[in-house]
C-alpha cells in the first residue's frame, strides 16, 4: 500500500483552526508507566511473569519522575494531561487504603494544575489488585460493590482536584480477558478462563462482564460527583476502525439481541472454527518452536521443552567463541527458526541453506562449513551418536536462544487444543515428564520443566505458588473429538532422527523419546489406551504442511466473518449508554450515565480495502506492525458518536502511532492526518472539544517486546538499554507542538 493511498482526499482541504478552548493533550497509564514495586503487585505483573511476556520493570519510572514528563507535555503546549491510579498502590489489601499512595496521586494532580493543565484520572487501566482477582474478579456479583468502595476513597480524597474521570480504559477490549477469537491461541489479557472453558462458559463470562461494567462505571459516577458536582465521567472504548456503514451492520448483532441465549449462541462464530481443517495428521509433536509466524497458521499448546540455539563444530575447530564465527560457513536448516536467526546472531557469517541435519553434517565432515546453528535437542543427539567427535559452543554456558517446543493442533479445534493443553501439564506436573528426559538422557541433570508460554487462566492467577494436583487421565467423552475416536486412534506427526526425542530405531523401528512418551500419554487420555496412536515421520519442512489442508485458503474470509458476525466487535458500550442494548447487558438505569464520549481510535480501513480487516483484528491484539492506517474513519466515528449523543461534548482519549505503522507512515504524518479529521469534524458540527495523544514517552506495551513495532511515545526511552532513561523528543513530539500552537494542521 502506498503512501498516497493510506489518506483520505482531505489532504489538500482548508479546515480552520480549532478554538483556544481545545484541549490537547498526552497520556500514561500507571502498568505501563510506573516502576514495578513487589509490595503492590497486580494482576498484570502475574499475567506478564506467567506467560513469559516482558515484565515492566522500571518502565519509564513515572512513579518518581513524573514531574519531568508533566513538563514536557507543557513544553509542547498541551491543556490535559492523563493519568490512571494504581488500584494495587492505593488498596493493597481489601478494606486497607495506603494514604502514602494516595498523597502520590495529590501530587501528580497538584504538578499537573500548576503547569495549567487539566487532569484526567483513569480508575481502572486494563488491571487491578490481585485479591480483587481473588474475590472473582470483574465477573463476580459483588465486583460493582467492590468497585464502589475503591472509587469511594478515591473520591474522598483526590475528587475535589480532578475534572475529568474516566472509569474504565478500554472497557472493549476487557472482554479479551474471557473470550477468545478462534485463530487466537491464548486469552489476549488477564485473567482467562480455566482451561477447557467451553464456549457457552466464555460468552456467560462476557455477559456478566459487561453488565457489571456498566453497573460499576454507573456507581463510580455517581460518588465522584457527590465529592464534585463539576466531576465529568466517562469511558473510552476502543473503536475498531470499520467503515461506518459495515460498523453500523456489526452493531446490529447486539442491539437486535433478545435473549442471553442468543448471545451465547452467536459467540460460536466468534470462538469457533466454522470449517475445520482435515489434514494428515491430528497433532504434530516434532521439536517445532512457537514463533509469531507459525501462530498465524497452527494452534500451539503450551510449552513442554525449553531448547536453546548452539554451534555445533568439530572437536579439532580453531572456533573456541562465537567471535571466531565471523567470515565462517555457518550451516543452518530450511524452516528452522535457526535460518530465521542465524543473520541476527552472526552478522558477518557466510550462511549456507541445506534440506536437512544429515546434509548438515556431512558438509561439517567434509569440511565444506565451520558449524551449524541448530537447537541443542538436535546436537546434543548427534553428539551422542559420535561420542568425542563433535563440541558445543552457546553463550555464557547457555544457549544463544531460548526456543520453546509446543505441540500444535489445528486452528479452530479447541476441545483438541484444550485436552492437549490437559495432557501436556499432567505430564510435565505428574512426574512423568522428568522420568522421560532421565531416560533418554541418562547422566544428564534433569532440569525443570518449562513454565514459559504456559495459558495462564484465572486459576493460575489466584492459586499462585500452590500446587496444583495433576489432571488424572481418564477417556474423555466420545463427542469431544469428533472424528478421532471414531476412527479408533490419534496420528501424531513426529521426528524419526532426533534421539532423546523422536527417534526410530532402523533395526527393530521402535519409536522412542520424550516427544513419543508425549504422544502416548496424549492417546492415553483420549482412548484410555496409550498404543493408540499412529506416527507419521515427518522432515523439518513438512512439519506444518501435513497438519493443514486446502480449507486454510478460506481462512481470511473465515477470520472476516467472524469478526464481523458478533455483538463482541459491536460498538456495544455507547450503545448501551444510548439506550440500544438489551437490559440483560446495560441495565435501564445505567443508560444516558455519562458527561462526555470518550473513546480510542488508532487504526481503520476504507471501503476499497476491505481485505485489510484481518489486520485491523491483529491491531486489535497487539500486533501493530502492519496496523492498516485510515484516518477518515475517524471522522466518520465522531460525527456518528454526536449523532448518538447530540447534548454531549466528544473526546478523543487516545490516537497514536508506532514509529512506523502501515509499512510507510510515520508517526508525524499519522497525528497531522488524524489531527486533520478532528478539524474537519469540528467544522462540520460536531462538538469534539479534546484529543489526547498517546503516548507522551515509550511505555511497557502490555507484555510486548519493545521496540518499533510497540513504541507510541512522543519522546523516545531506551527502555531495555539506557540506565537513565532518557527522554529524547522525536520529530513528532515538534510536528505535535507546531499544530498545539497552530490550533491544527
């Protein structure tokens, strides 16, 4: 996609300037943003530990150096300035209210009026303190209640300074927490569902999730308007980004609701695969690493082996360190992760492709490479084939990578997933699985096995440190897997030359290994038998070709239709407040709850592209790098929003951009575009009176790895490189300051 076509035709239109009234403004959130402090956890420290996402860390230390940033948001001539409580700071412990925390906030509210902007609070941004969890969390018939005395003591004590509230961020995607799409392998946030939640269990939760939503937010108004009649509260719900007539078809799904029935029973185009796949085999258990690519097309379980990347060289090599690599023949295999990386580890390596690890290693022999970057499960097998021939070189006695080995299944085949989810825990968490490794590996020390890529679920999060008992083995029942306990057993795609995991032995053909030990207990558990099973030998290459078939051609029609054919990617929460929703969803006296229409709005499609909807849902969950531009929509969104509510002030509470979105647009160009619309809007009618850019610095991205691709800030922090973070301003933090004093583009 060009340039050119990622704006729309009001490029060279004159729209006059936005009033002195306007408020531009900057963002944080108090996860993102603040130093981790093991006193206060909450349930996104938990999540982000227990699914091996990145921890925040220091983040960009807003806790102590705020008021750096709420200077710079003033240098850039900004009127608001956002920010959310740490409900885990201020209430540690039901019922116990931390006045230290809370005389934090003062200040941080004091310094943002002082510099003479308007502060807006946020209650809830996307967690909350564990024993809230741990009380059933926002599902729970007592969370509005629960909800009600934390934003009681917020109000008592920091009301009267604040204007602006918003109760909860992004009330659209909390959803994600309790349902998930079906080509997703894991729920988007915390806290998940137990494992083998079944649809009707997901869509129940979503039910209760959003009426209590609406309840809470009805409730936390009402008290932060006792503490301040000028209080103005609201919520900013993440809009998606459709044409206005294709959202207006999506929100009929939920405002033609009428029964809590039909809601369940639509989430099945949500959470199901309508067309499933018939490939060679049921599940492929053959050393294959989870990578972000290979999730766009397979189901991963979660983790059962931890392997690392090495250099295998011969004994007599000169190479002693990776140093020594540089210039060198390097060998890697086609479709390994190793090919993907190998440019990454050694630069200045002559790499050479081959087909498979036996061509490997004869060219190794014959002195055709100096070494092959492969995963230790597969060297250290071939160092045992050829006792003193061969030598291992990593990284500071570990490996260069760390690779995780999940078994994978077909997308959309959820009850499999679930039960090989079941099966791989029990055997990690049995015993069995140290017993494996001991017998392949004999003399070797049995390490852990891995806890990383594990689906955290809510009972992860609110039993953590206990020990959970194994899930027994026993046949589940006949309708759960469909076709392959009528066929009478399961096929399993495996390695035949890798010892210690999937090995046959060419003289007897006896198949062994912790991957074959794997398989059996999965059969185990299916049919109560574990000789049910069949392998099918598969080469590096084949791995997920024989798990799909030719249905995956339907997969983006698929993706569309579901994404477009539920109440979930509805507008449902300004439709709630407008009186559209079902009362088994938004209550009757919830309607109308609000001062102002807040919402967020980053990325959309036009009319001509509507091919691009698969990668506005990734946007959707986080995967911004090729997060389709369209700033149109957003005019579009505004004049719907003041047609829905023509006696409220509209504010755009988060528009952003990564360094580089679309593939060519910059974040500078992003805001002037989507700063455009505002004005388009705003002389056109629509009484748009903010717009609050996120982010004013880098922030931790929701458990995402920084970098480009996950860096909204205005001012640039090394945050996994500078000791000092550093604020450094972008050209976008200037071409935002030129349009604040400009009043616009």
């Amino acid at each position: 996609m060009s340039n050119a076509e990622t704006k729309p035709s009001t490029d060279k239109a004159h729209f006059s300037p936005l009033p002195e009234s306007f408020m531009f403004g900057v963002a944080t959130a108090d996860h993102q943003c603040e130093a981790y402090d093991s006193r206060y956890e909450d349930i996104r420290d938990v999540w982000e530990r227990r699914r091996a996402l990145t921890i925040r860390g220091q983040a960009t230390d807003f806790w102590h150096r705020y008021a750096e940033d709420i200077a710079l948001a003033k240098s850039l001539g900004c009127k608001m300035f956002r920010f959310s409580i740490a409900w885990s700071r201020v209430e540690p412990k039901p019922g116990e209210f931390n006045e230290e925390a809370f005389e934090h906030y003062r200040q941080v509210i004091e310094t943002i009026r002082s510099h003479g902007m308007e502060p807006m609070a946020t209650l809830h941004h996307f967690t909350h303190p564990i024993h809230v969890e741990e009380r059933g969390g926002l599902i729970s018939p007592d969370f509005p209640s629960i909800f009600a005395t934390y934003a009681k003591e917020v109000a008592q004590r920091l009301g009267p300074l604040v204007r602006y509230w918003i109760s909860f961020n992004e009330p659209s995607q909390l959803i994600y927490g309790y349902v998930k799409p079906w080509w997703e392998r894991a729920y988007f946030m915390p806290p998940g569902l137990d494992r083998g939640a079944t649809i009707a269990d997901q869509m129940t939760a979503v039910r209760k999730l959003m009426r209590n939503l609406f309840i809470a937010h009805t409730n936390a108004r009402t008290i932060l308007k006792q503490f301040n009649p000028d209080a103005q509260v609201g919520a900013n719900p993440m809009l998606l980004g459709l044409p206005l007539w294709l959202q207006k078809l999506v929100d009929r799904n939920v405002t033609n609701l009428r029964r809590p029935e039909d809601f369940v029973a639509q989430g099945k185009r949500f959470s199901e695969r309508a067309l499933l796949e018939k490939g060679q085999v049921d599940v492929v258990i053959a050393t294959l690493t989870v990578t972000q690519e290979r999730q766009q097309q397979v189901a991963f379980s979660e983790a059962y082996y931890q392997a690392g990347q090495f250099l295998l060289v011969k004994s007599a090599s000169p190479i002693q360190q990776l140093e020594d690599v540089d210039g060198k023949p390097v060998a890697v295999v086609k479709s390994t992760t190793a090919e993907s990386t190998v440019y990454q580890l050694f630069p200045a390596a002559n790499v050479q492709v081959v087909e498979n690890h036996a061509d490997a290693l004869r060219a190794l022999d014959y002195e055709q490479i100096s070494a092959i970057l492969a995963d230790d499960t597969i060297l250290l097998g071939i160092a045992q084939q050829f006792p003193g021939q061969y030598r291992l070189i990593g990284k500071n006695g570990g490996g260069l990578t760390e690779e995780n080995y999940a078994a994978a299944v077909v997308k959309g085949d959820r009850e499999l997933l679930n039960v090989v989810d079941r099966v791989v825990r029990n055997f990690k968490e049995s015993g069995a699985w140290a017993a494996s490794y001991a017998r392949y590996f004999p003399g070797q020390p049995v390490p852990e096995p891995p806890r990383l890529g594990r689906r955290s679920t809510l009972a992860d999060i609110t039993h953590q440190g206990e020990a959970q008992p194994p899930v027994p083995n026993k046949p589940l029942p006949k309708p759960l897997l469909r076709g392959i306990q009528d066929r009478g057993y399961l096929i399993v795609a495996v390695k035949d030359n890798v010892p210690g995991f999937g090995y046959r032995d060419p003289e007897t053909g006896e198949f062994s290994g912790l991957e074959i030990d794997l398989a059996r207990a999965l059969a185990k558990q299916i049919f109560g038998d574990p000789s049910k099973v069949k392998f099918k030998i598969v080469a590096t290459q084949e791995r997920l070709p024989v798990l799909r078939s030719v249905v995956r051609i339907f997969d983006p029609l698929m993706k569309i239709f579901s994404a477009l054919s539920t109440s979930l990617t509805s507008n449902w929460w300004h439709l709630g407040m407008a009186g559209k929703l079902p009362t088994f969803l938004c209550p009757q006296e919830c309607v109308g709850q609000q001062d102002f229409v807040g919402f967020d709005y980053y990325w959309g499609i036009s009319n001509l592209r509507l091919n691009r909807i698969q990668q506005l849902m990734d946007a959707a969950f986080g995967r911004f790098g090729n997060a389709p531009v369209w700033s149109g929509v957003l005019y579009d969104m505004l004049k719907l929003h003041a047609q829905l509510f023509p006696d409220k002030e509209i504010l755009i509470v988060e528009n952003g951009c990564v360094d580089v979105a679309d593939k060519v647009v910059k974040r500078e160009d992003y805001i002037r575009q989507h700063i455009q619309q505002v004005q388009r809007a705003r002389q056109d009618g629509v009484n748009v009176v903010g717009y609050v850019s996120w982010c004013i610095t880098s922030n931790r991205e929701w458990g995402l790895k920084f970098g480009p691709d996950s860096d909204f800030g205005l001012y640039h922090v090394g945050l996994d490189n500078d000791p000092e973070l550093k604020r450094q301003p972008t050209t976008a933090a200037a071409e935002y300051r030129e349009i604040i004093k400009k009043g616009g583009v």
